[in-house]
C-alpha cells in the first residue's frame, strides 16, 4: 500500500518538525507548509491524501483554507483535521461547518493525532460494493455517489452522504448518537456526540423538503423514516 501523503499547514517550527517527524515513523508522507500560499501551492502541485491544518496561521487562516478547498471541486474530498489552541465548542462547531472533518486541540499527544488520522482515512476510504437505494421520492447512490429527491440531484457532504446512506440503510429504526458515531464515524474515540447533531443539522438542510424524514426522537436519538412525509410529491420536470 502506498504511503499516504499528509500535508501539515503549520506556522510554528518546531510544531511542524514534531508532526512530520512522527509522521515518517508511522508510514505517513508528510509535507510541511508554514503558511496559507505554501499550502495552496502544495495542494496545487500534489492532492494530499490528507490536510493536518493549523487554525491560527500568518496571513490567510486555517478556517478559511478549509473553506476554499471544501469549495473546490478538486480539493473538495481531501479530509481536512483542524489544529487549534483554541478549544471551546462554537470553535469546533466553526470548523466543522468550514467542512474540517475532525479537529484537535493543542497540545494533543502523537498518539491522539496518528488515532484521528488513521479514523479519519478510514471513513473516507471508498464503499466496499456499489449499493442503491430508495425510499419514497429519495434515491441514493452509492456508484454514482448521487442524491435525488423527486428526481432533483441534492448536494451533500461526504460524510452527510455516509449518514444518509446509514439511515436509509436501517430506516424506521431509532439509533442513538452513540451508534451512529459508531456506525457512521467508525472510531468514535475521539469524536463528541455533538458532531452528530451538527451533521443530522447540515443533512437536514441539503434534504429541504426530504428533511421531515429524518426525524428526531426525544431522548432517544434519530429515526429515518418515510412515513414522516405527510404528502408524496410529484416528480417535477
Ligand atoms: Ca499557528
């Protein structure tokens, strides 16, 4: 297997030397850029397999990286993990909607960051099998990688994809926040139950009118179900 190519966006020395070091030694390929033109010259020339992105960064901010790579259709799939000092929640929720995919607080020990990474591939790493489904006006594709609902293409996230895909999956069934990070994540070691919110949040918004089928059970957690649609529509041309 090739060795998968990580590039540190990292603006102290001494940081970005630690990282890379510990890369190299657990089978990463790392690359070093110490601020935001670098990196989108790294970028540019090699898609990473993965982004180590630090927030607080001379000149353009990791947050704002995040944001023009999530938009690009090149870099759009390149899982990105936030490096931060800062820790509080709206911080995390700020880089996840920025389309990071995982986020670490400073100072966080080799372990922590090669477990994140190694969680992070992991789900990324392409379905085993192509899998169709559809329920009510909602179709899913996982060959394709394609959304429809009433025959509309939606636009979902990659990991907005793999929680519908689960839900559609196992319909009229209630799963809790735990088993879907289980289920969903993969490795929900690190991950906050609240990541699950933020995401059910964001599937929810790419749905619209679908978005009465993912149903929040009090106490409980999620249910995905068709019989939450009050009325059918009609296939507009
Ligand atoms: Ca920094």
């Amino acid at each position: 297997m090739k060795q998968p190519a990580v590039l540190v966006v990292e603006d102290e020395p001494a940081i970005a030397e630690l990282i890379a070091v510990n890369l190299r030694h657990n089978g990463f390929q790392p690359t070093v850029a110490p601020d935001g033109s670098t990196a989108q010259r790294e970028i540019d020339a090699v898609l990473p397999d993965l982004v180590l992105l630090d927030w607080m960064l001379p000149g353009e901010s990791g947050l704002s990286l995040a944001r023009r790579w999530r938009s690009d259709p090149r870099t759009k799939a390149v899982p990105i993990i936030m490096l931060t000092a800062r820790g509080d929640e709206t911080d995390r929720v700020a880089g996840l909607d920025a389309g990071a995919d995982d986020y670490m607080a400073k100072p966080f020990s080799t372990k922590e960051m090669l477990a994140r990474i190694r969680a992070v591939l992991r789900r990324r790493a392409p379905e085993q099998g192509a899998v169709a489904l559809e329920i009510g006006a909602l179709k899913l594709d996982t060959a394709t990688h394609r959304v429809t609902y009433a025959e509309q293409p939606l636009k979902l996230g990659p990991t907005e994809f793999k929680l519908l895909q689960y839900l559609m999956g196992h319909a009229e069934r209630v799963h809790s926040r735990g088993q879907l990070l289980d289920k969903v994540w993969g490795d929900h070691v690190f991950i906050e139950e609240r990541t699950v919110d933020v995401h059910i949040k964001r599937l929810r918004e790419a749905l619209g009118e679908a978005a009465a089928m993912v149903e929040t059970v009090r106490g409980a957690g999620y249910r995905f179900s068709a019989q939450a649609m009050t009325s059918v529509p009609a296939a507009r041309g």
